[in-house]
C-alpha cells in the first residue's frame, strides 16, 4: 500500500542490495490492491518470496511465553486465545493485550497473574466481536469517522476529505477522531491519507452503522 515513488525507491534499494550490507524485508496481503505494480514487479525480481503461515498451537504458546513468561496457566490461556484468533499472531497480541487492560492479566511482584479458569462471556468468541467492543468504546465522533474509512474500502482518505465529509465536526475533532483510531488499529496513515486496516474491521463497522449515517458516509465517495 506504499506510494509509487516509496514503492519505487524500495524497489531500487532491493535492486541494488547485493552491492551493499543491506536488507529488506517487506510484507504484501494478498488480497490488498497493487499501488505500483512496476515497483513490485520489480522489488519480486530481486527477493526471496515467503508465504506467512499461520501459527500452530505450539508456537501461539511460546508467543504468549514472550509476553507472559512461564507463567501459571499461560498454557490454558495459550488454548484459548489460539481458538479465537485462528493462530494470527497480530490477533493473539491484541486478545493478550486487552486481557491486561481489563486487568485480567496482571504484573505484580516481579511476575505476570494469569486467571485459573474463564467464566462464560470472559473471553470473546470471535476477533469480530472484540473489534465490535473495541469500536463502540470509542467516542461517537470517532465511530462516525471508522464507518467512513469503512466505506472508502481500499481508498485513502485526505484529512482535508475527512473534514468536509462531516462539517458538523471541527477539524480538531476529526483529526481527534483519526488519532484514535490509528491508536486503536482501526486505520492507518499511508501517503495519501488515512485507510482502513482490515477488511474484516470494515465488516464490523457496516454492520453498526445507521440508516443515517450510511446515507452519509455514501455520499461522501
């Protein structure tokens, strides 16, 4: 998703790297839409390609080790969290992360306290419904911008568009509104403006959004 001159000056130095103590690493979805194919075509032409598994529940486990250490019940929390994020270690990370949070994970004298056992609703059942959580929990001035991006799909966003897309909103509430979603990884800033992350936080936010509201975010495009 990088502009075609960033794309092209990465393409360049990958190009060029046998001749230099240099290395690239890059990482491209396979589903996201190609800004500069020249400039991928050729960054291709001159790297190792890898296809990113998923994780197994062993390696979900020493992930979690990373972070928790070899704390009690860091197995059990390793299968629990492996169910629901599918073995996505970005997902794993953010289930880990709002368990400390929410306080149920916590450090304390020197070592991390993880929960026994999880009561019925403790965990939830799926990454979609902890994006859902995690949206409604933002201002409503920042939901209003999550469901524009959403709308926009694979287009960025100017900041200047996101302003005269809602000119009920200040600018300083909309730049307030974009920082706390960037903050919640709900959108990212690229060249050209703001984006949504993922498709799937695109699906949650469509299914929360108002009769009114969609007449809006649609106008908008």
């Amino acid at each position: 998703r990088r502009s075609e001159p960033s794309a092209a000056c990465l393409a360049w130095l990958a190009h060029n790297a046998d001749k230099h103590a240099l290395l690239i690493v890059a990482s491209c979805e396979t589903d996201s839409t190609v800004r500069a194919p020249a400039a991928l075509t050729l960054f291709e032409s001159s790297a190792m390609r890898f296809g990113l598994q998923r994780l197994q529940q062993a390696q979900t486990e020493e992930l979690l080790k990373s972070v928790f250490g070899n704390a009690p019940h860091v197995q059990l929390l390793s299968r629990k969290l492996h169910a629901i994020a599918a073995g996505n270690p970005r997902d794993t990370m953010r289930l880990a992360q709002s368990l400390v949070d929410r306080g149920l994970a916590r450090y304390q004298l020197g070592g991390w306290s993880l929960p026994a056992d999880f009561d019925d609703g403790v965990l939830p059942a799926s990454m979609a419904q902890v994006m859902l959580a995690e949206l409604t929990a933002l201002p409503s001035h920042a939901q209003t911008l999550a469901r524009l991006l959403s709308f926009a799909g694979d287009r960025d966003l100017s900041f200047d568009e996101c302003v005269a897309s809602f000119p009920e909103l200040s600018p300083a509430l909309v730049h307030e509104a974009l920082q706390l979603l960037v903050q919640a990884q709900f959108a990212k800033l690229e060249a050209e403006g703001f984006t949504q992350v993922e498709k799937m936080e695109g699906y949650v936010i469509s299914r929360r959004r108002s009769p009114a509201t969609s007449r809006q975010s649609c106008t908008t495009g």
